[in-house]
C-alpha cells in the first residue's frame, strides 16, 4: 500500500512539475513575444523616422509638353550670418578683474559670526574684506553669468577718488573699460541668424547694403537648359529643370566686404515606370505661383532664342 501511495506522490509530482514546466514555458514565450513586439514597433518608428528625413517627394512636370523634367527650387538665403561685416563695429564693454567672480549664491555655511543668521552677499567675492566671516567655510555655490553663459566679474577700477585714494576700500571714481570687436561682444553672439543680420544693417546702413551676391554653379550632373541655369544663376533661390540623375549644386553668397559663404546641394532625381519623375531632396520643392512663374520665364527666354536664330 505504501508502495502504491509513493508511486502515486511520484506521478503526481511529475505530472505538477510538467505542468509547472509547461506553464514557465508559456510565460517565457510571452514575454518574448512581448519582447519580438517591442522591437518591432521600436524599427518601425526608426524606420519612420528615417523615410521622414529622406523624403521621397514627388515634383510636378510639365504635363503639357509631356516631357520626363522635374522642377525644383534651392534656397540659399540662410547662408549668410553677416559675414565680417560686425568687425566694422566697435562696443565699449567692461574691463573685468578675473580675480573677482561674482557670486550670486553662498553656501548655508556664510553665516554671520555674531548672530548666526545666514548672510546672503550677492556680489561679494573677498570673504576676508567682509569682517563678518571669520573662518575658510564660506563658498560660492552659484556665479553671476551673463546671456552667453560666461561667468561675470568685478568691473576694474581706472581712478580711484582722490580724497581716499591709496587707502583700502576707497571708492571708485571712474571705472574700466574695453574697447572690443562687436563679434567678439556677447550682445552679437547671443543673437540668431536674422538678428545679427538685422543689427549689422541697421548699424551700417551706408555700408553694408541690403544686397549680397549669389553664384549658383552645378558641380556635377547631367546637362541641363543652360539658358535657363544662367537666368537664375544670380538669384537667391535657383529654380532647376532637371532630368533623371545625379546632381550637385553649390552657390557662393557674397557680402560687400568680400566676404564669402558656401554651400552644396545635392539632388537625385529617380525615373519610375508608369510615374512621375521623383526627386529625392531635402529643400523645397517647386510648384503653385513658382513654378507657373519658372514656366512664363522658360517660355520667354525660349522664344527670345528662337527670334535669333
């Protein structure tokens, strides 16, 4: 009997540690669908995300001449940052003692030895001057910064009042300055793209004219209308006829002063069966009231070559 009872424990060990076995199996399973499923969503929202940077864009062409072009249009009209036209312009900006950082934030340990209250000294940079503090505990936590992120000092000291002068804490007459490059001021290099533009021709509105120079030139690519190329060549926005193939851009901006911005632009454009021509590209595409304008003005610089003949 007890033989049977042992023999029967046996099986029903066995049968609850299959199930057991069985069970671990369909939670380890689980979880690696749930981990398949995760990985999954994760490629697909990178693959997302990488056909939105590399849009495929699909550019109208002229239906009525039934030809295979495509029109596009580049924009170079955020390559230009003022060029060296704001080294013309000279700020007075203070002359700072870098020994002297201020401090806008003191530990809890900058206390006043007499009370044993907590002493908030903005500004205060020389613990010892102070007379309050009488041991090495007080630190600044935080420095004074300005919009650029750079720590602030204390301002120098060009003459001190006579009636003091010499003797310790003497107030100061006529502070220090420097005369600096408005490049290298932070009121120009905190200030974006058209900001700095806007200062510099405000500044020097004799100078620095409201007109740069652009010079589009293909780098490589297939042959295109020429005519047409050289009729935009000079303009801030280029506008293309282009067939299938690979194409390089790049254009020259100009400041009055010489100085000069590159760019390059790339285009592929992709011929499809039973398709419109596509045009991979990561500018603007050109269409609506631009591309009738590109149309009139291709058709006008055709018939202007057609009468020389």
């Amino acid at each position: 009997m007890k033989l049977v009872e042992l023999g029967t424990f046996a099986l029903v060990v066995l049968f609850i540690g299959g199930m057991t076995l069985t069970n671990q199996e369909r939670l380890d399973a689980e979880k690696q669908e749930v981990k398949d499923r995760k990985e999954t969503i994760e490629l697909e929202q990178r693959l997302a995300a990488l056909e939105a940077n590399t849009a495929k864009f699909t550019v109208t062409h002229d239906q009525k001449l039934e030809t295979n072009w495509v029109h596009a249009m580049l924009d170079a009209g955020s390559s230009f940052d003022a060029g060296n036209a704001a080294q013309f312009i000279k700020v007075k900006v203070p002359s700072y003692n870098d020994d002297k950082p201020i401090c806008i934030k003191w530990n809890k340990e900058c206390t006043d030895s007499r009370t044993t209250v907590y002493v908030p000294s903005p500004g205060l940079n020389n613990k010892a001057n102070n007379g309050l503090f009488e041991d090495n505990k007080c630190e600044c936590e935080e420095y004074a910064t300005d919009d650029c992120g750079d720590i602030i000092y204390e301002q120098e000291c060009a003459k001190y009042l006579k009636s003091c002068e010499g003797e310790e804490n003497c107030m100061c007459d006529e502070w220090a300055w420097n005369i600096i490059d408005y490049v290298d001021a932070c009121e120009y290099k905190k200030l974006d793209h058209e900001g700095r533009r806007d200062y510099v021709t405000s500044r020097l509105p004799n100078l620095l004219q409201d007109e740069l120079t652009y010079l589009w030139e293909q780098q490589s690519g297939p042959a295109l209308n020429q005519d047409l190329f050289n009729h935009y060549k000079n303009d801030k926005v280029l506008k293309l006829e282009l067939t299938q193939g690979d194409y390089t851009f790049s254009c020259t901006v100009t400041d009055p002063y010489g100085f000069e911005s590159y760019l390059e632009k790339d285009i592929n454009v992709a011929a499809e069966p039973n398709n419109d021509p596509e045009v991979f590209i990561g500018y603007t595409r050109l269409g609506g009231s631009d591309l009738d304008e590109f149309l009139t003005t291709k058709k006008k610089i055709e018939a202007a070559a057609s009468k020389k003949k």
